[in-house]
C-alpha cells in the first residue's frame, strides 16, 4: 500500500510491522505521535504489545533494557534532551548486548531551546556503543527500522541501533510511503530468539561486577559485534532489496559520485535537497557529486578511503559541531580520506543548527566553494555557514 | 512544480489543510510534500503549512519563499502579516473573507478568490460556534481556485483525514466549493 504519512507514522509503522513486543516511551516535542500512533495501535489490538508509559526517557530505556533482557523485541523513541537524558543506560543497553531499536528524531539542544533539527543530540551518544542511520526519507525511516532489527539481532552483532530523522524536516513532513506487506516482513524478519535471556528455572548473572581480567574482553566483543555490524549491514540491505525491491546504498551512498572532482559529505534530510542540486550543477556540466552518510556507526571508513582517492575535494557538511575540534562527521571523513594516497582537500561547513534551513541556494555555494579552495589547494578552517555578522554571504 | 503556503492560527487545522491538500494530489497521481511550520504551536498564534505538488518525487526539503498560491484562513492576519511575501508574479490567494465585502490595499498583480469559510464551517457544525474549524471548507475552495486539483479528490482526502464529522466536513468542502468567487481589488 502506498499513500501520504509523515516521518513520525512511518517509525510507527516499521515498529509496528517489525511486530515489537514491548514500547517503553516518553513523549517530547516532536517525537509525540510516534508515541500517540504507537499507542493506538496497541489499544485497537493491530499490534499485539505491551505498551508501557513511564515517568522519563531514563526510565523508557531502562523498562526496554528489561524487556530485552527477558527475550522481547523491544522499541523506543525520542528526541534532543529526552534522548541525552537516557545517556547513561544507552551504554548499559549496548554493554548488555541487547539489540533494542530506537528512533531519536534529532533536534537541537539548549539553551537556547529550540524544537528543530540538528544533529548535536545524536551526536553526543557517539561513544555509546549504538549503531546510528541518518535517514533521508520517510521510505527510508520505515525500511531502516525493519533492516535495523535484522542486523541489531544477528548473533555475530547483538547491539542496539538509533534510527534518525530530522525534527519536522522529516518528523512532520507528509509525503508518499509504501507500506510492505505484513506477510513479505515477516518472511524477512524472523521473530526475536536470543541465545540468553532471563529465564525462571535456568539461572544466570546479567551484567555483573568483573574484574580487570575479564573486562576488557567484553569490551573487545563488543568491538567485534560493531565490526560485523557493517558486513551484516550490507548483506541484509541485499536482502531487503530482493524482497521490497528498494535499496540505499549500504554505509555511504554514492550519488553521481563517478568522475566527480568535488563531493559534498554530508547527513539526514539535507542530502535529499542537495540531489537536486548535484543535478542542476550537473546539468551545467561541473563535476559534483553526493556522499550520503547513512551509517555514522559503524564509520564507512573504507568507503570514504576509496572516495579520497579518486576525488580533489570533499565538502563535509556538519549539522552540529564539537567545540574545541571541529564537525564531527568532518572528523571521521578526513581520517579515513587522509589514510590514502591521494590526499583530497576537505573542508568543513557547519550549517543548518537550531533547524536553520539550508536552501539549495547555500548548497550550491558550498559546491563553489570547495572547488574555490580544491583549485587553491588550501588547508581550510572550518567554516560557519549563514551565521549573522560573518562577512561571507551565503543566501 | 506547484508550491502552496497556508497563513492560519493554531486551532483553525491549518497543518491539516496543507495535509489534505496533499493527500487529495496523491490521489490524482502526483508525487507531493506537505509540511509545517510551528513557531509557539498555541491555540490563535500564527501558523504557517507548505504544501508542495509535483510529476516527479519531490527531494528540495528546504522551505518555500516563493509560492504559486497562498491560502488565508483568517483574514485577520493580513493586517499582522506579509502573506503576500514572496509570491510569484500572476500567482493565486483564496482567503477566508465575507464575499459582500470589499478586499482592500492588495496590489492588483494577483488574482484573489474569497469565501466566507467561517459560516460555511459554522453553518455544518464544524468546531464550535465560536471558533469554527474552517480547514476542510477552505480547501473545498481551493479545488474552484486551482483547476490541477479537483473537488472529488478533496472530498476523497478529507474522508480520509478528518477524525470526527466525516460527511459534514466533506459537505463544508462541497458548499464552500460552489461559494467561493473571485474577488476585485
């Protein structure tokens, strides 16, 4: 079936056919009718869950670590300061090793408050051991939360994952969705069977004290799971794409990226704008290309390593920043660009905090730019795109 | 590409307005966006929906600046605010607007069209007496406004989406259809 939802319904309908067995959510501006949907779902009898209202985000994480513990395919949702709140038992779930599905729709942090889109709130959970997708769609949003599952519980991978969607760009935006049927996802998506859980007459320890000689053995596991994460990934796109017929390009998808000089590295919604600006540059005859981050963990490293060798320059559009480094995406790419051969010139361009919009106009000088500073070889600052009182104007 | 911007207040089911447009689109086959844009979202506060109508998947997720259409659905902001703003040269504005009286300081670079969707909602019991819920009759003027939408797929989307009142809402549409006039300025 396809027809007209918003962001938010189409990760309550890939709950929803991913048949969870437990939500434990919180709501928070704009992630509400993810919940509301969810909700109504359960009370109608459509999806056959325990549906379970808590008094925090802390607490939403904590109730689906339990559920997940006890063998239930888990879901969750949330947004910005909801999400940062749940910090601490995001290292737990991932630590745990509890394949736990989550939709943060991204939004900005305060102060100042704000309720739009930026990336800073996942951003911030880097280091928590979850897998991240930035979403460009609301198709995507869907698919991604089915594929999510089918990688998160592997057995090689055991580990939680964040599906993200930009606050109302996407989390409010009405567009077409399809709608797969519940039969093809089931045939796709086995139901949840862990090899440990709590069990009543079969004792076990889940997480327990250990001591420095078995620590950093899980640590090291946990590393391995995050390793199969992106083989298992890919492998499961495939199959997806076999069954539904829809694909996104694994990690890091190339968008005219072939005999590209210049590239623009970027994340979310942002890049569904800026396809129609590779067009329109193409069209003129420049050399431009897309690489869309899906993946942000695990870090399509070898895929960016591959891009900086045959690529001038890349334009890495951060929406958020680390202060006292840089983008932290801009981060990650010129790792990975740099370990090569070929050094590409690679500049970074914070844009769009707080939901400041990112027309194609800014877009297409950010294309300018870049070739500006290729041709010039230089080693570029991070630049603040569209800020007040900075002389470059970019509208 | 056509591109819509709404102008309403928080309460009169502007976001919908921009919804049902574009699932009535979705239905004639073309691709579409709709989105809004909440400042404080309070009940009378100015809001503001997009709505963006397409042959081809629609991928510029940026705002609108520039629209072909604006719908007004209360007359009140035009004193508060430049609804107006950006519209293309020959572009239309439906607004909701007593048809007896005169529209006046709108240049004259634009075609208007009124309709006095306050009674039409009223008149079927949509909302309360005082604040009529005054989306579904707007947009049952949009379909005589804009001839690439037609009333059926209004009347089709509205079934669709309105939660209560189903038959009243889709009837508000179908007065409001016939009640809506171009208007001199």
């Amino acid at each position: 079936m396809r027809t007209v939802m918003t962001g938010n319904y189409a990760s309550a309908y890939g709950a929803k056919l991913a048949k969870v067995e437990v939500i434990a959510a919180y709501p928070i501006t704009p992630q509400t009718s993810i919940v509301e949907k969810l909700a109504e779902f359960v009370s109608t009898g459509e999806l056959r869950a325990k549906f379970i209202p808590v008094e925090s985000e802390h607490s939403a994480m904590a109730a689906c670590i339990a559920a997940e513990t006890a063998g239930a395919r888990t879901y969750t949702a949330t947004s910005s300061h909801g999400l940062t709140l749940m910090h601490e038992v995001l290292m737990w779930a991932s630590g745990a090793r509890l394949p736990i599905v989550m939709t943060n729709v991204s939004r900005a942090m305060a102060p100042p408050w704000s309720v739009w889109v930026d990336h800073m709130d996942s951003i911030a959970q880097r280091d928590t051991g979850w897998l991240q997708f930035f979403c460009e769609s609301n198709q995507e949003i869907l698919d991604t939360i089915i594929m999510a599952y089918k990688v998160c519980e592997s057995s090689g991978v055991m580990l939680p994952a964040m599906v993200i969607e930009d606050a109302f760009i996407l989390s409010h935006t009405s567009e077409p969705v399809s709608v797969p049927d519940q039969e093809l996802v089931n045939s796709f998506l086995p139901a949840y069977a862990p090899e440990y859980k709590i069990e009543v007459g079969k004792p076990m320890g889940f997480g327990s004290l250990v001591k420095p000689d078995q620590y950093m053995e899980f640590r090291y596991k946990a590393m391995l799971g995050m390793k199969e994460a992106r083989d298992r990934f890919l492998s499961v796109e495939q199959e997806f794409k076999h069954i539904f017929g829809r694909e996104y390009g694994g990690l890091l998808e190339h968008y005219r990226c072939d005999d590209a000089e210049v590239v623009l590295a970027c994340a979310g919604s942002v890049a569904s704008t800026a396809k129609d600006v590779v067009d329109s540059l193409r069209a003129r005859g420049i050399r431009v290309g897309l690489a869309r981050i899906r993946a942000f963990r695990p870090f399509p490293h070898q895929e960016f390593r591959a891009l900086g060798a045959k690529v001038d320059g890349i334009a890495v559009l951060d929406r958020s920043y680390t202060f006292g480094a840089a983008g932290a995406m801009f981060t990650e790419v010129k790792a990975s660009a740099y370990s090569g051969q070929n050094r590409p010139i690679i500049k970074n361009y914070i844009a769009g905090l707080g939901g400041r919009d990112i027309t194609p106009k800014i877009i297409e000088k950010v294309f300018e730019d870049i070739q500006l500073v290729t041709k010039r070889r230089e080693e570029p600052d991070v630049e603040w795109v569209d800020v007040a009182g900075l002389p470059r104007r970019w509208r | 590409m056509i591109e819509v911007r709404f102008h309403g207040r928080g309460g009169q089911g502007v976001v919908i307005a921009s919804e049902v447009l574009a699932l009535a689109a979705f239905k004639m086959g073309f691709e579409v966006s709709s989105f809004p844009f909440f400042g404080v979202e309070r009940r009378g506060a100015p809001v503001t929906a997009f709505a963006r109508i397409d042959k081809k998947p629609i991928r510029n997720r940026s705002s609108i600046y520039e629209p072909d259409y604006v719908v007004v659905l209360d007359s009140g902001l035009l004193k508060g605010v430049d609804v107006l703003e950006g519209l293309k040269p020959g572009g239309k504005v439906l607004i909701n607007y007593p048809q007896a009286k005169k529209l006046e300081g709108l240049p004259d670079k634009y075609s208007y069209f009124v309709l006095d969707a306050t009674s039409v909602a009223a008149a079927h019991g949509i909302g309360s007496r005082s604040t009529p819920i005054v989306n579904t009759a707007i947009m049952g003027g949009f379909a005589k406004m804009c001839d690439l939408i037609s009333l059926d797929a209004i009347m089709a989307s509205i079934r669709e989406l309105a939660p209560v009142k189903e038959e009243a809402n889709v009837a508000a549409a179908k007065e409001a259809y016939e009640r809506t006039v171009e208007a001199k300025v």
